[in-house]
C-alpha cells in the first residue's frame, strides 16, 4: 500500500471511531473492541488502524495500557460537530499542530522587531477581540487578524505567506474553537484573551522567549479546548 493512501484510509478510520467516540458509542473509561475487532468492522489493516489510534492517542481521547489495550479517555461534546463536520476534524487538528511551531516562532521574532506601528497594531486587534466578546460575537476573523499582525511584526514574509496560504483552515479552527467557548461561559472567553493578552505583553516587552513560549501555550491550548465541549 502507497503511504498516501495508508494515510488516507488511517485519517477515515481516526473520523469514524471520533465520532462513536461522541456519539457514546465507546464510553469513556470502557475499552475499545480489539484492534482485530476493529480491522474488521472498517475493513482495514492493522498498520492503518493503528495510525488511527496514534492520532486519537495524540488528541489524547484515547489511551493504550499494557497487556490491557486500548480505552477511551475523554468524550468531547457534540457541539463539536455543530461547528465543523467530522471529516474536517483531522485536518483541523493537524492544522493546530502545524501553527505551533511556526506562530511560535513568529511571535519570538515580532517580540524583537516589531515597529512601533506593528505594536499599535497588534494591540488594535487585542481590543477589537476584547469588544467583540463583550457583544457575544463569534470574531473568527479578528482572532485572525490578531494572528496576522503578530506574524506580520516577524518581518519575514516567509511566514506571512504560510499564514495567508492556510488563511481558511486556520479560520475553521478558530471556528470551532470559538464558537465552542461562546457555547461554554464567559470565563472561557477570558481565558482565552488572557492568552493573547500573555502574547502582547511579551511582544511589547521585548522578550522574544517568552512570546514564543505564550504563543505555543496558546495554540496548544485551543487544540485541546477543541475536545473539551462546553462544560
């Protein structure tokens, strides 16, 4: 089997077993069927399905234990699927992943080079964020621009060309991410303006390790809210 279509089929088999996962299907703290069990109800090889696994494993809603197998962990709310479809799921997930490392590094470069204007901007876009909660509004496209300013204050337009190239998916996670934490309760809200606000401090300050270090605490962050639902 060529390895796309291996990683093809194993992101099939990651959707249909997060959505039993959601729909209560395999509970929480129960083990899951036997992994030739599961070859055969998604008619798959045992290296695809535990592709699928790792990807639950790393999403951390599924975990192995020894000589035991594989159990399910945690169970994220259904109001996921109000805001993305399942089969967009993975690639949001890998998306955020993808973000870390590079946002992350922006932020440290955007902490030593920002202009005086790139701050200004920056800090506009804090603001827009902070009115839009405070309307209960779903502000996708300000949490992007907020992003945007960031990697633009890098001054390296490498990765201003990522952040415009990944412009929807990026979108689409913060969708989800959002759209969830309005569904959950102000302090949600906070807590995630909190993290910008960690982020625009470094930047202003002139500490390049430390708004990295809140940029990756950030999107790391949303990745998991992702599966945390509304509670």
């Amino acid at each position: 089997m060529a390895q796309d279509e291996k990683f093809s089929l194993a992101l099939v088999v990651y959707e249909k077993i997060l959505e039993a996962i959601i729909e209560g299907q395999y509970p929480v703290n129960k083990k899951l069927p036997t992994e030739a069990q599961l070859c055969q109800r998604y008619e798959v090889s045992r290296p695809v399905l535990r592709d699928a696994l790792a990807r639950l494993k790393e999403d951390e809603l599924v975990v192995s234990r020894r000589g035991s197998g594989s159990f399910v962990i945690r169970q994220p709310d259904s109001a996921v699927l109000k805001f993305a479809p399942i089969s967009s799921i993975a690639d949001i997930q890998r998306c955020f992943e993808f973000r870390t490392n590079v946002e992350a590094r922006a932020a440290h470069l955007a902490a030593l080079r920002r202009t005086p204007e790139q701050l200004d901007q920056i800090r506009r876009c804090y603001d827009i964020i902070d009115e839009a909660n405070a309307r209960q509004d779903l502000a996708t496209d300000e949490d992007y621009r907020f992003h945007l300013a960031i990697t633009e204050a890098a001054n390296n337009h490498y990765y201003i060309t990522v952040m415009k190239s990944l412009n929807e998916s990026i979108k689409e996670g913060m969708n989800l991410t959002r759209g969830l934490s309005l569904m959950a309760s102000q302090e949600r809200l906070r807590m995630v303006q909190d993290e910008h606000l960690a982020i625009v401090q470094a930047i202003c300050d002139k500490d390049g390790e430390r708004a990295e270090a809140a940029m990756r605490s950030h999107i790391d962050n949303a990745r998991h809210r992702m599966f945390e639902g509304t509670q």
